[in-house]
C-alpha cells in the first residue's frame, strides 16, 4: 500500500504545475500533521498581524490537527479533502518546517518553497550527512529510499537560517546557493522571549488545556528541570538507557524539584516509561516552546534546543553526554562540538545525578552571549515573523 501510494503521487506530481497560483494565498504545514514549530508561530503571527487581503491558511494529514486549528476560528483543511487539494494546488507560497511533505508533496508543482526548518546547530543534515541511516538516502543515494522520500530531494526556493555561521552549512545541507538562505531567526523563538502578559494571552487563546495543566503543576516545585535529547538515528528509547529514572525521582523528591521528560518526536518509546512523583513524561507531540520560559535547567545533549534555550535569560544548562562515542559515529558534526556548546557537562549517569543534587550548574553569562552571538547574531532580536512576512511580500513586486 505505501509503495502504491508513492507510485500514484508520482503520477500526479507533473499535473500540479499546470495549476495558476495565486500570490494571495499562503499554505503552512508542519511534520507529520501536527500543529507546531516555526511554521505554527509563523501562521498565527501573520493571521493576527499580516495583510487582510491574503488567505492564510493550515493544511494538515491529520483531521485532529484540522480540528484543532478550527477550534480558534482560524482557516484549516484536511489536505487530502478537495478544499485541501484546491489550495494546496492554487496557493504561490508553501511554508513549512521540513519538506514539501508537511503539506503534500504530490501537490507543489510550480509553488514557491519556504522551509523554515527546525532547529540551528552543529550536527550534519541532509545532504552533508556522512554517516549513519540517513546517508543512504542522500549522500549514498539507496534508489529505494530516494524513491520512497522525493520530498527530500526538492530543493527550497527559500531556507530560513539566523547567521552567515549557520548559512554556510545550511546551504550545502540543501544544496542551494547561500544566497537563497534568508537570516532572519525563528518565530517559534518569539514565545520563549515576550512578556509574561503576552505570553499568558497566547497560552490562552492557543495551547491545549494539557499545556495549560503543565504550567500550573510545575509551578508548585522550586526548580523545574526539562530533558530534551536530539533523536538517534537508531530511535533508541534513551530515557531507559541512559538513566535510573527510580533513583532520579528521589534525588528530585528531597529536593522540591520536577523533571519534565520531553522526547524527540521520532522518538520510539517503548511503553516501560511511566511518570513518578517527580518526574513526568510529556507527549512527543506536545508543542513544549510555551513551557520551557517556566523551567529552569536545561538538560540536553547535541540538540539545537540548547540554542533557543539561550535566548530566554537567568536559565542554566546541564550537558548529558553519555553516548558521545556512540553518537559520532551516527552522526557527525559540521562545526567542532566542544567549541560551539555551552553548559555543565557530565558523561554518567553517576555524574548527572551528583550535579542534580549539588545544584552546581550557573551558566557562565560571558559563554551564553558568545552563543548567541554566533548562532543568532542579529536575528536575536525576536521579530523573525514580522521579517518573514516582509520578504515575502517584497517576492510580488
């Protein structure tokens, strides 16, 4: 059934450019249907504050998803219904976080592609990927699994960076010239740095009441811990590899904190995970960016999360690096991985636990402005949406 599938999507393919589009009309989608990343804060920015004349609109494979984009009255469709495959087909601009996929391949003939991807960082993506699965499908070129993932080999019309550091490496990841990168940050990052008063408003007009729950129980702890570890080629459950949860938990108990277990959504968790009374295990497909300004430590591993982290100020991070070897030979690092992080770094499980209940973890400030500086340069100034929208516009004249 899914070689078919791909097989009837190469047909339709080639019908798709004979559609006119209109430059009145953008279409957003995001990963595997969900409602998320920078392509979901892009949308509600530009629905709140963009021009009145154009149709902004949420296409999804997920009728959950289409439920809930409808539910705040804003415009969503269900891309395999025939409004969906009409605006898909007649929209000029694709906006999303990953590959013309997050919308629908088969239908973005002749559209202009506007990846926003999802996350700076050090590790190599795409086509600068050397080792590891994902190599056979770009750098080794599987015929299979080339055939199976067109929507990898699209290259974008245009690709969101923030620094001409990132750039360079982004430009070869896609294979497009540095000039079609545009440094203008990401919109997802704007939750992370507004005032309470703004972010509270947005919590309540667009999270779900599981975020909402979230919020208020984590507010009752003196400290709020998050883990959030990059995705392994291997998908391996690393919430019950590399920690005692049991013997965590109590180290959080004695001390009046919570740990917030947040997975990678390609994460494949293996149903042995449960939450304790101190630690809890958010949904992989829960949008985690209105939490985080609540947490205070940060514990991650080679994940670009580190990077947004940073923007928000008075947060510490704790670098888990059990499987450093292991991960290298997964996945290798475009940039030098000690010259380009910042945070407490600790390689056992043994060792985490120690600085846990030390609390000895302050971020040096000096090394967060360093990062910033080099990942975010100017396009930290948190008005990513607004630019974007700006720039598209200016493609019409």
């Amino acid at each position: 059934m899914k070689l078919l599938a791909y097989i009837i999507c190469y047909i339709i393919y080639p019908f798709s450019f004979l559609f006119p589009r209109s430059r009145r009309k953008y279409v957003f989608g995001s990963y595997r249907g969900t409602f998320a990343d920078n392509a979901k804060y892009l949308f509600l920015y530009a629905v709140e504050h963009g021009d009145k004349d154009i149709r902004y609109i949420w296409l999804s494979t997920k009728r959950a998803t289409v439920k809930t984009v409808r539910s705040y009255g804003l415009r969503a469709y269900w891309v395999l219904e025939p409004r969906g495959v009409w605006h898909a087909l007649t929209s000029k601009y694709w906006i999303f976080n990953s590959y013309t996929s997050d919308i629908m391949f088969c239908l973005s003939g002749r559209a202009t592609c506007i990846n926003l991807w999802h996350g700076v960082g050090l590790k190599r993506i795409e086509f600068n990927t050397v080792a590891g699965p994902l190599a056979d499908r770009f750098s080794r070129r599987n015929k299979y699994d080339a055939f199976c993932h067109p929507e990898s080999f699209r290259r974008p019309d245009w690709l969101l960076s923030s620094t001409p550091f990132q750039t360079y490496s982004l430009a070869r990841a896609f294979r497009i010239p540095e000039s079609r990168c545009i440094e203008m940050g990401y919109p997802r990052n704007r939750i992370l740095t507004a005032s309470e008063q703004e972010r509270s408003e947005f919590i309540a007009r667009y999270e779900s009441d599981m975020t909402v729950s979230l919020i208020e129980k984590i507010r009752g702890y003196d400290k709020v811990l998050i883990y959030m570890p990059t995705w392994r080629d291997s998908q391996r459950n690393i919430f019950t590899q590399g920690m005692d949860l049991e013997k965590l938990n109590g180290i959080l108990a004695a001390k009046n904190e919570i740990l917030i277990l947040k997975p990678h959504s390609n994460v494949i968790l293996d149903g042995s995970i449960h939450s304790f009374s101190n630690i809890l295990l958010a949904s992989p497909r829960m949008d985690i960016y209105p939490v985080l300004p609540y947490a205070h430590v940060l514990i991650t591993d080679y994940s670009s999360i580190l990077y947004d982290w940073l923007l928000m100020e008075d947060k510490d991070v704790i670098l888990y690096l059990y499987d450093y070897k292991d991960y290298i030979n997964e996945r290798d690092f475009y940039y030098p991985f000690d010259e380009n992080v910042t945070g407490c770094r600790v390689d056992t499980f043994q060792d985490l636990c120690s600085l846990i209940e030390s609390g000895r973890y302050k971020l040096d400030s000096a090394e967060r402005d360093r990062m910033i500086e080099k990942f975010w340069g100017k396009t930290a100034s948190y008005d990513s949406s607004r630019k974007i929208l700006d720039f598209i516009k200016d493609q019409h004249k």
